[in-house]
C-alpha cells in the first residue's frame, strides 16, 4: 500500500513561521519521520526575530527535501490570517515539484508518524475528498486534551488540499476567515471535507490571549468579507463569545463587522458563492435544533 501511495500521490508542505525557535524542531522532526514522506517541504521565515530561521536552515542543510525562504516583511504586527496566506504564498511560489496533495502547517504541530500515510489513503480511496486533515490536540497544564471535534470542519493548522480542491476554490484567501471559507468552497464545488479522527495532532502552544482584541475584530470583518449577512454573524458572534468565555468578544466581532460595512471593504467571496455560504451556515445552525431547510 504505502508503495502505491508513494507511487499514485505525491505531496509537497508549506510552514509560515514567525518567531517559532520553541517549536518548529519538533515539527520538522515529526515531518521527517513520515512512513511516506513529502517530495518538497518549505518553511517560510516571515521576518522572525528569534533564531528560527537558524533552526530551519541546520535542517535545511541535513535534509535535501526541505528549503528554507524568508519573507521581505518588515511589518512587525501580528495580523491574524492575511500574514499568514501570504507567508503560505511566498513558500507555495517556490515549489520545485509537481504535486497532487499540498499541505499547509503551522509551525508548532507535531505529526503522529503516519500522519500523511492516511491523508494520503483518504484522498486515494475518495475521489471527492477536496480537504482532508485529522484533530487537533492541545497541551492544558501537562495534559493533552482533544479539541472540540467538528464533523467536517478542519482546522487551519493542519490543512491538506487536492490539486482539482485547490484549484477550484481559487486557492486560499489572503484574509482573516481563510480557513471557514476555503471549507465551504469546497462543498460548493462538489468536494467533501474529510475529518480523521483518530490523527491526533499535537499543538505546541495555545493562541496568545493578548491577540484575542484584535482576534474578535479580524474576525467581525471575515464574517463580512465572507458575506455572512447581519443575522448570521450575530449569531457567530454569539456562539464564538461563549466558546471563548468573553463576553467582550461579541463586541469586538461586531465592531469589526460594522467597520467593514462603514468601509465598504472588499470581500473574499462573489455573491453566488456568498448565497451559498449564507444557506450552508443556515442549514448547519438550524442542524443543531434538529431543524431542516
């Protein structure tokens, strides 16, 4: 099997990094040790000011497969989402292989060893699998614990993509909410998102609190990119205020929401796509009341 795999599908991984000197050993090291390893690996060093691109060039120079880059970003703000699908980008455009699956991580995951070995089976035996990954695990205190499981919902940590998938959802937006939208996309167009529940893959760190402001605005202004409509980002808002236990967090997201509508901001999505954006998230709120459209 594996030998079909390697002969049938091959795959090629993107890391955007900032500051991840703590982290990103340990993921390369988990990427090494594949049971089907990747044809091209390359860590995109956006302006840290630690030594991670120290790090990734050692592993660079003992590992033909893996390249390292570097952005010419001097911006030092974090911004959540468009910082990093233009990281991703930068790597992407330096890709020296052919590919059929791309793979985007972040840099402070580690893989369990036959990670890719089932992602790649899963796009093997579906032809309609557009998006496939596994859980994320989370370190509380020495303890890890899984994440809140979503049926079809990936987490933009540990994302692989078809060629047919990537293609046709015009690759990955250069905005906050990337990672709802590229999902539902993907149905659009006839693929399916595929969850392995039983790849748990380890996060090193959990999202800095003090990002958590800026996090509820970039957040209000992805649900207006997304089209998500008045109703809709309401009740996001309200549902992502209580998984976060902050009650200000309903309000960032809606003061981010009001400042691209008084800005008339540019959205990610055409209105056919937002149409059917609006009826999917509808349909999977409705799902929980056991209600149907």
């Amino acid at each position: 099997m594996l030998s079909m795999l390697k002969e049938k599908l091959k795959y090629s991984i993107v890391i955007p990094a900032r500051n991840e000197e703590k982290y990103i050993g340990k993921a390369l090291d988990s990427i090494i040790r594949q049971t089907v390893p990747p044809s091209e690996v390359i860590v995109v060093n956006d302006n840290s000011t630690d030594d991670t691109l120290r790090i990734i060039e050692e592993y660079e120079n003992k590992y033909s497969f893996i390249k390292a880059i570097s952005t010419e970003n001097k911006k030092d703000s974090h911004e959540p989402g468009s910082k990093i699908i233009n990281a991703f980008y930068k790597g992407f455009s330096n890709l020296s292989s052919d590919w059929d699956v791309i793979s985007k991580l972040d840099a402070d995951i580690i893989l369990p060893d036959n990670y890719f070995e089932e992602v790649l089976s899963a796009f093997k035996n579906d032809p309609k699998a557009g998006i496939v990954g596994g859980i994320l695990v989370v370190n509380q205190n020495g303890i890890w614990e899984r994440e809140v499981q979503y049926k079809d919902k990936i987490r933009g940590a540990i994302k692989s993509y078809s060629k047919p998938c990537f293609k046709k959802i015009g690759g990955l937006r250069r905005s906050m909410g990337w990672d709802t939208v590229d999902g539902i996309l993907a149905t659009y167009h006839g693929f399916k998102n595929k969850v392995l529940p039983d790849l748990e893959v380890k996060l090193q760190r959990e999202t800095a609190k003090k990002y958590q402001k800026l996090l509820g605005e970039k957040t209000g202004q992805a649900y207006y990119r997304m089209r998500y409509g008045i109703l809709i980002s309401g009740i996001s808002a309200a549902k992502a205020s209580m998984r976060n236990k902050s009650i200000s967090m309903f309000f960032d997201i809606t003061r981010g929401y009001l400042s691209s509508v008084m800005n008339s901001e540019e959205r990610i999505v055409n209105k056919k796509e937002g149409k059917y954006i609006r009826k999917y998230r509808r349909k999977g709120m409705l799902s929980r009341f056991k209600i149907s459209l």
